[in-house]
C-alpha cells in the first residue's frame, strides 16, 4: 500500500526555517516525481516545489514565491522526501502537503498526483 506521511510542521517565527519530511512506503521513492503543495482555506492547492523521479532527472522545481528560500531533496535510504524551508513569512502559513505522481510535467496541477499525504500544518506568526 502506497503511503505518505509528513511531519515537521509547527509554528514558527518570520525568518525562521522548518524543515518537512514526507515518509514514502509501498513504492520505489525513485520511480516517482514528490511534489509539495500547501492550501489555506477556501484556497486550491498551490504547488510550491517538485523533485522528478530519476527517469526525469531527479530535477528541483519551485514556486517563484519560494525561490531562494526553500529547498527540496529526496534521500532515497530512508524513503524521505524534504523540503527545507528558510526566510519563512506570514505567507507562508498553510496546510502543506506532500503528493507522489508518475508524471514529471505539470508538476503544479494538483491533478497529476495520485497518492497524497495527511498534511501538517505551518503557521508563521510573530
């Protein structure tokens, strides 16, 4: 069974960093891209970073409101997708999820991951 979990998620100051893990099970990490989405309330889900499965590169991708603050990478050993997040701001704050897709395009939609985690929750707040 196919599953994915994260964690790491809290609250946090503006500046500060967290880092989120996405613990995968029941699949080859490699054969997969790992996307990470967050969603406020009443929002859709937005794509804010991407790491495509070997086939595609194991390429990075990013929002362009978290480029240069936050940083994917998949340790493969440990089945584990992260996604270090630095320079948090209070818009930053939402439900963030990971998802895993045989697809390497699009990787904002949404509907392109098949296999989607529980979420954690990230408040950046003074």
């Amino acid at each position: 069974q196919l599953q994915l979990v994260e964690s790491g998620g809290g609250l946090v100051q503006p500046g500060g960093s967290l880092r989120l893990s996405c613990a995968t099970s029941g699949f080859i990490l490699d054969d997969y891209a790992i996307g990470w989405f967050r969603q406020t309330p009443g929002k859709e889900p937005e794509g804010v970073s991407c790491i495509s499965s070997s086939d595609g590169g194991g390429s990075s991708y990013y929002a362009e409101s978290v480029k240069g603050r936050f940083t994917i990478s998949r340790d493969v050993a440990k089945n584990t997708v992260y996604l270090q997040m630095n320079s948090l701001k209070p818009e930053d704050t939402a439900n963030y999820y990971c998802a895993a897709s045989t697809f390497s395009t699009d990787w904002t939609r949404a509907a392109r991951y098949a296999y989607w985690g529980q979420g954690t929750q990230v408040t950046v707040s003074s």
